[in-house]
C-alpha cells in the first residue's frame, strides 16, 4: 500500500484556529493539493533561505514530504503532526506557511522548530501566534531552533515565544552553491514547553 493511501486512512487532525486578531488564519495538514503552491514557494527566496529544502524543488519532493513527513504523528503528544499547514480562510485556504514539528532522531520528547511564510503574509506577526499555539500542543516537550544571525525576522518570532538563545551555540554551516552558496553563522535558540 503506498503511504498515501495510509494517510488518507489516518484519523485527521481538527484544525486549531489562531487567536484574534488573527481569526482569518487556521492550522491543518497537509494536502496533495498543495504541492504546486509548495513548488512555487521553495523555488522563490525560501531556496536561498532554508536550508533543508531541495533546490530546484519538484512536485516529486512535495510528495515524498507529504508521504514520509508531513503526517507524522507523535502519540505522547495526541492530535499533534509533524507539518502545520498555516491557512488563510479568506483567501480560500490557499497554504499561507508551513510550522514544522520535527522530531530529533533518537532523541525523545525533543523537537526541532521550521517555519516559513509566503512573502506576502510576512511583517504581520503571523508567526509568533502559531508558534505559540504549535508549542502549546507538545507540553513538558524540548524545542530547538536555529536562525541565521542576519535574521532578525526569525530571532524576534523565537524570542517572541520564549526562546533563549544559547550561549555559545553560534556555528557555521556550509551552503550548497546552487542555493547561494557561502558559510553563513547561525544561532542556536532553545525553550522547554
Ligand atoms: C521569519 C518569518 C517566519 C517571520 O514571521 P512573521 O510573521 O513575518 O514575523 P513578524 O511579523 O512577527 O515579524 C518579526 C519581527 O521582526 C522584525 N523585523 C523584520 N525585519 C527586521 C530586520 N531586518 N531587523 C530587525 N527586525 C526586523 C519585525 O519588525 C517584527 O518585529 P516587531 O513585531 O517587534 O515589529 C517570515 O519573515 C518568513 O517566513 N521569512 C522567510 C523564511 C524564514 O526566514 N524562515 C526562518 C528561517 S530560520
């Protein structure tokens, strides 16, 4: 059976919407509907961004993201996935981002935090209101974040939500060249839910 027909099977997760004044935006999961908006966001700025992601991205990698991530489920932590799709219902849920909860291998109750918007919901303080309601969901859970230093964007959303940045945790990370390639510094932010 392929994994997207076991998804499909998988109990779905409610949709959490966020707070005032951000009533117009909802979290949910991912869909296959979504892989040309995500093809579309990850060959954008987000390639030069994020450093996870391939670069060119394909509608094959939405896919095995949708198949082998995104459902991910976390039993200590019920009615949590691994892929928080964030939705605007006035722009007829089209994917405004995505908040990742991804767990660390072998390590457990410990999560690493992703997030990303598209560029034209960026600068409304979206992120920090569904950080907030995305730790909410994994209580007594550790998360990880790391933030180039030029970010000052991602630095403010993690301080926002209560993370600290650890002393001396600052690293290099080499870039792939096709996604704009050098050595950049990043920042390593942690907070205990
Ligand atoms: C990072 C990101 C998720 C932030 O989400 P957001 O909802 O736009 O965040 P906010 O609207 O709360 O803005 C963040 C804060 O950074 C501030 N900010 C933005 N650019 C800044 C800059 N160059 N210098 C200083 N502060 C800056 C904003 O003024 C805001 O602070 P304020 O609320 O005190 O005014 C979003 O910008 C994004 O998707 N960026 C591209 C992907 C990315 O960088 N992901 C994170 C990788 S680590």
């Amino acid at each position: 059976m392929e994994n997207t027909e076991i998804i499909t099977k998988l109990e779905p997760i409610p949709h959490t919407a966020l707070p005032y004044p951000f009533e117009d935006y909802f979290l949910s999961s991912l869909t296959s509907a979504d892989f040309p908006r995500l093809v579309e966001l990850y060959n954008a700025d987000l390639a030069y961004i994020l450093l996870s992601p391939p670069y060119p991205y394909t509608l094959e990698d939405a896919k095995w993201f949708h198949d082998n991530r995104a459902h991910n489920r976390f039993p200590d932590y019920p009615g949590t996935q691994e892929a928080w799709v964030i939705r605007s219902e006035s722009h007829g849920g089209i994917l405004v981002g995505i908040c990742g909860s991804h767990p660390v291998p072998e390590k457990e109750h410990h999560f690493r935090l992703g997030y990303f918007l598209a560029p034209e919901f960026r600068g409304k303080g979206i992120m920090p209101a569904v950080v907030a309601e995305v730790l909410k969901k994994f209580p007594g859970a550790i998360f990880d974040a790391e933030a180039e230093v030029g970010n000052m964007s991602s630095q403010k959303v993690l301080e926002k939500c209560g993370f600290q940045k650890v002393e001396n945790g600052g690293f290099e990370e080499t870039w792939p060249a096709s996604k704009g390639g050098g050595v950049r510094q990043l920042l390593k932010f942690v907070r205990q839910c």
